[in-house]
C-alpha cells in the first residue's frame, strides 16, 4: 500500500506541471552553456518541445518568463553506456532486463522491448541533469548497466549456436521525462566485448576472439549474399540464428556502430586493427589505457566512452590507469563522451561529477561539458538534435543553481522535450512522507 501510495503520488506530481510542451517560456539572464559556447546574461527560448532562440536579447512579451539571473542554464546531458530504465535492482533478475543468456538470440537482443517508462530510477538520473541515455545490454567485462561482470564465460556450441555469443545485443536511446514512453530510437548500436573479457567469451585467449569474430562477420556476409538459398536449407550449417544473423548485417556493412569495450592499451591497438581490416565502425567503451594510445586512436576517428575517474590497476588490462586519461585523449583530438558510475543506473547522476573530476585532472572546462552533452548526440547520431542549446533543437534545457560540474549545485529547473518536469524522486517522496510523522509516518505501535 505505501509503496502505491508512492508511485501515486509522483504521478500526481506529474500531472500537476503547469508547463505544456506549447507554451512559450523564457529563460532569462542566466549564463548559457549551450554545449558549444557561452553566453552570459543570455535568454533561452522554448515552444512546442523545440528551442525557438537562443542569444543575447529581450523575450518575446507573451513567454512565460524564468528569471535565471545568477544561475547557469545548460543542455540536458546524455548518460552512455547507461542502464537506466532497464534495470531496477542488477541482484533482483527479474527486474534487470539488460542482460540475456539464450544462445539463439545475442546480437538480435533488443534491449528496448525491456524499458520501464516508471522505473525509479529516472527520476533521480534526471535530477542529476540527465535526460536522454544510451541503453546498453550488460555482457561480461562492461559498463551496461551491471554492478559486478563475470569476466570467466566460456566458449561452446549449443543446438549449433555460439554460445555465449561475442556479441551483446543492441543498445536503445531514451529520454527521461515522465510518461508512459520513453524509447527515442531502438537499435542504435552493437555492443561486444574485446580484451580479457572477450578473449573468455572466446574461448581464453585474445587471439581466439579475433579469429572468431572474423569467422561470424565473415559468415554474416556469407547469409546476406544467399538468403535464398539458406530459406531452402541449401546453405552449410552457421553458428548464428537467423535472428543475430540479421541483426550483424549493419554492423558488417559499416553502417551500425559497434560498442567495443576494451581496457589495455595492446588490446585497443589490436581492435583498432581488426575495425581497419574489416571495415566495421566501432566506439571504444572504457579504455583506461587509451592515453597510451591517444593518437592512435584519433587518427583512426574513433570515439571514446570512458568514466574518468576510473584510476586503480584493479588489473593486468588497467596497469596504466590513471585521472589524467580524459585530458590526454581529448588533447590528441579524440571525441570523448564521460560515463556515470556502476553501470550509470543509480549512480547516473553522478556523470557530472565525472565530468568536474575530468576537469580537476586536465581537461579543460568546456571540453568537459561537451564530453555529456554534444559529444554523445554526436557518437550516436543525435548530432544537432539533442545535447545542445541551439534553435530546432529538442527542448531539454536545466537552470542550475550554479556551476553544474559542482557537486552542490542544484537542477532547479528542468525540461524535456519542452515539458517542465517535476523536481522529485522517490527518495524526496520517503523524506516528505517521514520526516515531520505526517500521515502513515509511523506504525501505531511506535512512538516519536
């Protein structure tokens, strides 16, 4: 009963907001972090869930207005290699629908289907600033939502299948406002694992999870040239449904991204080199040695998915971690987008921080706002639409209470898709709901 009671009440919430996606609002005054610039004492203004202007001038004289003068307004930021609303508790399975283990369906996984629009989650993340998040199943060695990966699978074939597979499934993009959905656009990469916990998916050996991958995109051509003759049995056996088949078509032919997590400096050499020979697009996810090899790496225009506060050899794969890993790449001219912390679930909120804590070690400031804001739309294809305060652009906006990288600053305000969203979560419902005995606060056995 309480926890409806709970649920009810941040849907009443909700339906509360005064703001509507149509009506013309001004943000007035503040300093605008438009993901790309600044401009103080500017204006933003929002209608119809898009960002109309944005710039030094007067608002228009029929805009709701929002003074914001002392304060930062800045584009939502984007959370990747999240869990964020795929997965509740990760010890609880079922209420974590990252992860899957059927040897038929791994790299046709589509983790959209397992969204939950009213995830607890959501709201916290989004009162971090965060309001759109790449989706990513969770696979031995990653980020994806997962507190804990086993890195000791083995190879093996079961009912003719890889089984595990080298492949995760397919990542999804949503935004965090409140409704009923939240899926912007499904299937926006690949995810795989390279490095330790590939070579264990493989098998044991690094060597043995090149050799592999090379075979399945090899076999993907191979059923992509003969479906016809495949539909009447007239094709050899394959080591992949048809269902992963299909969905690695994109990823072979160049046009869908595959995440490739991956930590040592050796082993990203090495991806680098098999993306070159096969032709495959690849972002890096992790990369904790990537300073290493910093100019290897943006002279192959690849992108980088890193937390980096990530800075203890917990390894052999991260010997040469260390803070300064998001300064060194981005000085290399890497475009590199910082992850939140534990799978970027319920720590999503804590992207921000990453981001002051990139800036403390040698990235420079404005770097480090693009890092969660231009950088991801950019790596997954959003590039103009979302992470940015520029006109024809999606309405996320958040007015700050100060610096946004401080930790003590507050989301005062925050939209999505031009929707004001409600400055609550469970956790403030809990405290309303105790902290002053009101109704319910207390068994009647108790007393205060």
């Amino acid at each position: 009963m309480r926890l409806k009671s709970l649920i009810l009440g941040a849907a009443l919430a909700a339906l509360a907001l005064p703001a509507a996606a149509q009506e013309l609002t001004a943000i007035t005054g503040g300093k605008i972090l438009t993901g790309t610039s600044v401009i103080e004492n500017g204006t933003v203004v929002i209608q119809n869930g898009r960002v109309v202007a944005v710039g030094v001038m007067a608002p228009p004289a029929t805009a709701r207005i929002i003074d914001a003068t002392g304060k930062v307004v800045s584009p939502g930021f984007v959370a990747v290699d999240s869990g964020l609303g795929a997965s509740e508790i990760s010890s609880v399975g079922g209420s974590d629908d990252l992860r899957n283990s059927a040897n038929s369906i791994s790299a046709s996984f589509d983790v959209s289907y397992g969204l939950d629009p009213w995830s607890f989650t959501l709201p916290v993340a989004r009162l971090g600033g965060i309001t759109r998040a790449v989706v990513v199943p969770a696979h031995p060695g990653g980020g994806g939502g997962g507190h804990a990966h086993d890195d000791s699978d083995f190879a093996g074939v079961s009912d003719g299948f890889q089984s595990p597979s080298l492949f995760a499934g397919q990542a999804a993009i949503i935004h965090l406002a409140q409704g009923n959905d939240i899926l912007v656009k499904p299937r926006v990469a690949m995810v795989a694992p390279f490095g330790e916990a590939g070579a264990g998916v493989a098998g044991g050996a690094r060597g043995a999870e090149f050799v592999q991958f090379k075979e399945t995109l090899a076999e993907v051509r191979l059923y992509a040239r003969n479906k016809a003759a495949y539909d009447r049995a007239g094709l050899r056996d394959l080591s992949l449904s048809r269902a992963d088949l299909e969905a690695l078509i994109p990823v072979a032919n160049g046009e869908m991204p595959l995440i490739v997590t991956v930590r040592r400096a050796a082993d990203i050499q090495q991806v680098l080199r098999l993306a070159r020979e096969e032709g495959v697009k690849i972002i890096l996810d992790g990369v904790e040695e990537g300073w290493l090899v910093a100019d290897q790496i943006a002279a192959a225009n690849v992108a980088v998915l890193l937390n980096p506060i990530s800075n203890l050899p917990g390894n052999l794969e991260t010997r040469a971690a260390r803070m300064e890993n998001a300064a060194a790449l981005q000085a290399a001219g890497v475009t590199i987008a910082i992850k939140g912390n534990e799978g970027s679930i319920h720590r999503a909120r804590e992207t921000r921080y990453n981001a002051g804590n990139a800036v403390s070690h040698g990235l420079p400031y404005a770097a480090a706002i693009e890092a969660i804001t231009v950088n991801p739309a950019k790596i997954f294809g959003m590039a103009g639409q979302v992470g940015e305060l520029r006109p024809g652009a999606a309405a996320d906006v958040v007015v700050w209470s100060g610096d946004p990288l401080e930790p003590l600053s507050i989301a005062e305000h925050i939209w999505i898709n031009g929707q004001e969203q409600a400055p609550t979560s469970r956790q403030f419902l809990l405290r309303d709901r105790y902290k002053d005995g009101g109704e319910g606060a207390m068994p009647p056995a108790y007393t205060r």
